[in-house]
C-alpha cells in the first residue's frame, strides 16, 4: 500500500492564464495538459517537475470546494498527491488505520487516472489525494 511516489503537489490559483505565465517566466517551466475536470469543478494545468508535477487548479465557480477553499484561505497548496498502484488496497489500509476518507471508493480525475480523498483532519490540515498509476 505504501506510496510510490509524490503524484503532484496543487497549488489552488484565482487566474490559471497568469498563474502559469508566472511560472514560466520565474521558473522556466510548461504545463504539458490542461483539462477542465467538470466533476471536480477545476480547470488544472500539469507542469512537469522531476519525478512529479506541479498543479494548478482554478475553479470554475465560486461554489466548487476550490472555490470555497479560495474564498476562506486564499491561494495557496490546495492537496498533495500521494501515487500508489493499487487504490482499493490504500483506501483499505487507511480506513483501517482510521483516517477519515473523503472517497470510501476512487473516483476519476484528471489524466482519467482513479482518485480518493483523505480529510485535512487526518493530516495536519493537508488533504491528501491518492492517484492511481500502474
Ligand atoms: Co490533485
């Protein structure tokens, strides 16, 4: 069940056009997709960076849970994303181990992989997402 990798690390933007032209122009980096994930209620950009991604997510209104998010703590790391090959066997052991999941079963986000949701409450006020990659 451990976690293969760091997955991506969010960071919830209010501009996703001057978001990444800041990071292109500080940073020198490029996002390699943008999707709008209607179910989620984000567009998010993916930006390669060593073995994992930078992501940036603006909501599409202002009552998504990113929305939300922006209204109450501004912008900022929203989640990261913890990679792991087998999502039912993670979201299993958590439970277990008593941390308290958003998503008891995955659900598809961005780049159609399966993800979950672990509440900031079990975390030091991080939300935790697992993505799952084979
Ligand atoms: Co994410």
């Amino acid at each position: 069940m451990l976690p293969l990798n760091l997955h991506h690390t969010a960071i919830a933007v209010r501009d996703l056009d001057g978001a990444l032209a800041e990071v292109k122009r500080l940073y020198g980096l490029e996002p390699v997709s943008r999707e709008r994930v209607e179910e989620q209620g984000v567009e998010e950009a993916m930006i390669p960076l060593g073995g994992s991604y930078l992501q940036l997510l603006m909501p599409l209104s202002a009552e998504s849970p990113v929305g939300l998010f922006l209204a109450g703590r501004g912008e900022g790391i929203h989640h990261m994303a913890l990679q792991v090959a087998d999502i039912e066997a993670a979201l299993a052991h958590l439970g277990a181990a008593g941390a308290e999941l958003v998503d008891t079963t995955p659900r598809i986000g961005g780049g159609g992989h399966r993800i979950a949701f672990v509440h900031p409450r079990s975390l030091a006020s991080t939300l935790v997402e697992l993505v799952e990659v084979e």
